[in-house]
C-alpha cells in the first residue's frame, strides 16, 4: 500500500501537533521561580494548570479516559458473575468503574 505525498504531510504535521502539545504540557511543570519541578506529591508545590495542560488534557486525555470508562465497566460486567462469587463487587466496581469515571469527569481540566 502507497501512501501519497499528502498522507506524509498530514501524518507529519499530527506528529509536529502531538510534540508541540506535549512539550508544552511538560514545560507547564516548571514554576515561576524554576525551582519546583516535581507534582504535588513529590514537594507539596502545584503550579496552576497552563493552557497547553488544558488543550492536551481535553484534546487527548479526557478521550482517552472516556475510552477507559467504556472499557472498563465492559470488563466489570463481565467479571461481575466472578466477583459476586468471590465477595468483592465493590471492589471491582470501585477500580473498573468508579475511578475511571472520576478521572475522566470529575477532575479540574488540567490537572492530572
């Protein structure tokens, strides 16, 4: 299969997109004074979400928790029958259904 001059390009300009919006969600971690690097859980320090952070967190990340979320309560209906049997429904509901869903729709855009 021959892809023509036009796929290249688009599939380039995807590639430069997605390489843009992650360093620019990356550099959002770095604050003013460039001495806290790390998440809150490393140093208790957390800059305010940039707009890079939100445009990757809404244009990549909530799709992909979306897809995560439908995956997930599949596999939850499914094991459901084993997990009754083995007591711990709410566990797996809690892990397959419930997290997935917070993250997705729950949580401030940008933070992550």
């Amino acid at each position: 299969m021959r892809f023509g001059k036009s796929a290249w390009m688009a599939a380039m300009m995807a590639a430069l997109v997605l390489f843009a919006a992650t360093a620019t969600a990356a550099a959002g971690y770095r604050t003013q004074s460039g001495n806290c690097l790390e998440k809150e859980y490393y140093t208790g320090c957390e800059p305010e979400p940039t707009g890079g952070q939100m445009m990757w967190d809404a244009l990549v990340l909530r799709p992909v928790g979306i897809v995560g979320t439908v995956l997930g309560t599949a596999v939850w209906l499914v094991s459901y029958p084993f997990s009754a049997l083995g007591g711990n429904i709410d566990q797996a509901t809690e892990k397959l259904v419930v997290t997935p869903f917070d993250w997705t729709f729950q949580r401030p855009l940008g933070e992550f």
